[in-house]
C-alpha cells in the first residue's frame, strides 16, 4: 500500500514487481528515485507476479484502492487511512537501504554464515561437519580468509563474536532475526520460513527486519572500518557500487565521445527515447554528469522549483508549472539533483 500510494497511478503495479526482483532496468532504476522507494530496490525477491496480482485484488475488494485504468490503482479515502494507522503500529524498517546494499547483502551473508560455522567448529575441535554453503569459490574464500588473518581459532572466533555484538547494537534494528540463522558447532541456524514462525510474524515482515539488521551493520561497519576490520572483510567492496545497466554503460561511451542522443540512436539502432532512459540513469548513477548540455541552469531551476511545490513529485504536474520543459529534461533533473534539493 506504501509503494502504491508513491506511485500513485502513474505506474503499474507490475513496477513494483520490478522494484522488489530488483530489476536493472532504466525504468525500474528511475522510477526507485522517482518515487523514493529506493530502500525497497531488490529487498523481496520471493515475491511472484500471482502473489502481487491476488494481493491487489485484495486490497480494492476491501475497498482500499480502486483501479483507474489497467494494471494502475490507487488508494481509496479509507486506504490511506488505513495506511496511515498501520504506519504508526508498525513503521517501516529504518536502516533497510536495497539500493545501496543489494549487491552486497547475500555474498556477506553467505560469507558470514560459513565463517561463523568454521570458526565454532575449530573452537570445538569438529572436522566432521557439512558446510551450510557449498558454493565452491565461498569456500575457498573462506580459507583463504582464515590463511590471511593467521590467528588462532579462540582469538579470531573472540574478535568476530565481539564485533557482531557491536555491529548488531543497533535501536532500530532487531539482531535475533539474524543470530537464530546462525549455523554453529552446537546449534543448527533456522531456515527463513522457520525464523518468522519462531519470531510469531508473517514471513514478508520477517525477511524485511532481517534486511533492516544486515543492513543496519552495514552502516556500523562501513562508517567506522577500523573497529570492525573482520566484518568489512567480508564486504565485497565492488559490490557496494551501483554500475550502469550494460546498454547504459555503451551509450555512456559514446556521450564521452561527444556524440548526441540522436547519433547515438542512429548508430546504435535504437530509438530516441531509449537513449534518453539512459541518460536520466546516468545523471542518477555517475555525479559528476553534467546535464547542462541538454537545458540551461535557469530551466534546471524552474524545474526544481516546480517540483518542490508539488508535493507527489507528479511529472505531469512538474510539467504544466514550468510549461516549456519537455518530459525527458524533467525527468533528467530530478535524477541529477534528487530528493535533497527540493525537500
């Protein structure tokens, strides 16, 4: 219901599909930004199109949004009511960022996992155990990870336990979704549908707290590297960038080059408006971009004035206050200067 609210109509519901499956398209990247729903980038890859078809159905037979055209809903009088008080029981979790951490959650989680795992059993001197991963490049990660620190098996499993019990201290956060995960040399981690029934939640709420504490640490960990030397380690630190989509990423060389969007269709046989997604996406992934070639500052700032004064940041809107901005360079500011320019 939150993310319908942000789009509001103006986007199907298969958009949030997209955004959940976290998939790198220029529209799904756009739209995260657009509609500041960035958090959720990636963040609920169990969803299926059946869930979130039948979970719609749900909501307008409850007469908590209303379809306006195919596949577009919004929320009714009583929805946003509705929302309102659900938002205050239950607010959404703080620290949980998908855009910035889906490229790192599952290769630290999958590492972590395995390094708690090893580092148990060697305190209890077990051989005979199964790895929780069998990946074949984490396991000789792992063992090239343990070679490197060259640290004996209480000193090192001392240092990890003392650094996840900082790194998981976080108010907004709930560390036991993650600890009851935790596969040891006398416990056994639960499985995620196992975790939300021992937590007595449902498994959506479940599975997004238990981004919301990964993600949390990550913050901890990445704002202050020299305190926890173990966990960001584990961190691949490529995967914290957000690269350019591979069709993006060709037409960025020929906008280096100095080639206009319409040499760029041509050569490329692609159409105009495509190569205008992947400028919208430059300006949102590469900060230094400048836009000033496609308008002038002073329209830049017309535009984000409009934008300013519409509270749902409604394009069609944005769009009849400055009156001679086409979509396209309405779209490319917001990209360039987002949400803190105008809020």
């Amino acid at each position: 219901m939150h993310n319908l609210n942000k789009i509001d109509g103006e986007r199907t519901i298969y958009s949030i599909f997209h955004l959940f499956q976290g998939k790198r398209s220029s529209q799904t990247i756009q739209d995260a930004h657009l509609y500041q729903l960035t958090p959720f980038f990636q963040a609920f890859t169990p969803i299926t199109r059946t869930w979130l078809e039948k979970t719609v159905i749900g909501l307008i037979d409850k007469g908590l949004t209303e379809e306006i055209s195919e596949g577009k809903v919004i929320l009714t009088k009583n929805g946003l009511s509705v929302l309102d008080r659900q938002m205050e029981v239950t607010p959404f979790p703080r620290y949980l960022n998908g855009w910035k951490y889906h490229q790192a959650t599952n290769p630290f989680w999958e590492k972590l996992t395995l390094l708690v795992q090893v580092c148990s059993n060697l305190v209890y001197r077990k051989k005979g155990y199964v790895p929780v991963r069998n990946r074949r490049e984490v396991l000789a990660w792992i063992k090239h990870y343990l070679r490197m620190h060259g640290e004996d098996r209480y000193s090192l499993s001392q240092r990890l336990y003392e650094e996840l019990i900082s790194a998981l201290d976080n108010p907004f956060s709930k560390p036991e979704y993650v600890v009851m995960r935790l596969t040891g040399a006398k416990e056994i981690g639960l499985t995620p549908l196992q975790a939300a029934e021992t937590a007595g939640v449902e498994f959506s709420r479940y599975h997004f707290e238990f981004l919301n504490s990964l993600h949390g640490m990550f913050d901890k960990i990445t704002d202050d590297t020299g305190r926890y030397p173990l966990l960001y380690g584990l961190m691949d630190q490529s995967a914290n960038e957000s690269p350019l989509t591979l069709s993006t990423e060709k037409t960025y060389r020929y906008l280096e080059k100095g080639y206009s969007a319409e040499e760029i269709a041509a050569a490329r046989n692609l159409k105009e408006s495509t190569i205008e997604d992947h400028i919208v996406e430059i300006a949102l992934s590469i900060g230094e971009f400048n836009i000033d070639r496609y308008l002038h500052p002073e329209k830049q700032q017309r535009i984000l004035y409009a934008a300013k004064k519409t509270a749902a940041k409604k394009l069609k809107e944005i769009k009849e206050r400055v009156g001679d901005a086409s979509y396209f360079e309405i779209r490319l500011v917001l990209a360039k200067y987002g949400d803190a320019k105008w809020n």
